[in-house]
C-alpha cells in the first residue's frame, strides 16, 4: 500500500522559513507527479506546487511563485517544499499529494492518486 508521509511542519515568524518533506513508501513515485496543496480553516484545499518526477517540471500557485521552491529525490521518493518570506496568510495544514502521470486537469479537480495526512503550519506576526 503507497503511503506519503509529511513532516517539517511548525510555528514560524512571518518572514521567517520552513521546509517541508514528504516520503512515499510503498510503490516506486518514478513516473508519477508529486506536489503539495494546502487548507487554511474555513477555506478549501488549494494546490501550492507540483514537480513531474521524470522530467522535474515545476508548476506553483501565483500565492508562491518567487517564495517557495518544491524539488525532489528521487532515489529517496522524497519531495521538499522549502517556504521562504513566510507570510500570516500561508497558515494552513499543507498536505503532500502524489498522482500516475503528468501534471494536468486532475491537479485541479484534486482527483489524485495519494495523499498524506497532513502537517500544520502556522505563521506568527
């Protein structure tokens, strides 16, 4: 059973940065893209980031582009999302999500493949 597992989660300062992790286990990720979404009480999960694991093309959310950087190894099956010049409005559980095939319409719907459980983070004035 695939499993994606995010860590690196935490309270911040804005401006501050963070890097977030997320493992799979479970299956080979080789051919599948992998990225990160976010929900911030009372609102709906929006996407952040996805990279193609085979070709390593990188799609952000306007919110990100210019702050955040999502990159990935793939003999760890490992995606990073490192957050930099935090700002209050990033606050959100960020969860990890992986899906078979290139980045496309199903990133959009959310109808994807795995998903992690979920780490918080919280941004401080």
């Amino acid at each position: 059973q695939a499993q994606l597992r995010e860590s690196g989660g935490g309270l911040v300062q804005a401006g501050g940065s963070l890097r977030l992790s997320c493992a799979g286990s479970g299956r080979t990720f080789s051919s599948y893209t992998m990225g990160w979404f976010r929900q911030a009480p009372g609102k709906e999960r929006e996407f952040v980031a996805a990279i193609m694991l085979n070709t390593s093309r990188k799609f952000y959310a306007d919110s990100v582009k210019g702050r955040f950087t999502i990159s990935r190894d793939n003999a760890k099956k490992t995606v990073y999302l490192q957050m930099n010049n935090l700002k209050l409005e990033d606050t959100a559980v960020y969860y990890c999500a992986a899906d078979y095939g290139p980045y496309g319409s199903k990133w959009q719907k959310l109808e994807l493949d795995y998903w992690g459980q979920g780490t918080q983070v919280t941004v401080s004035s």
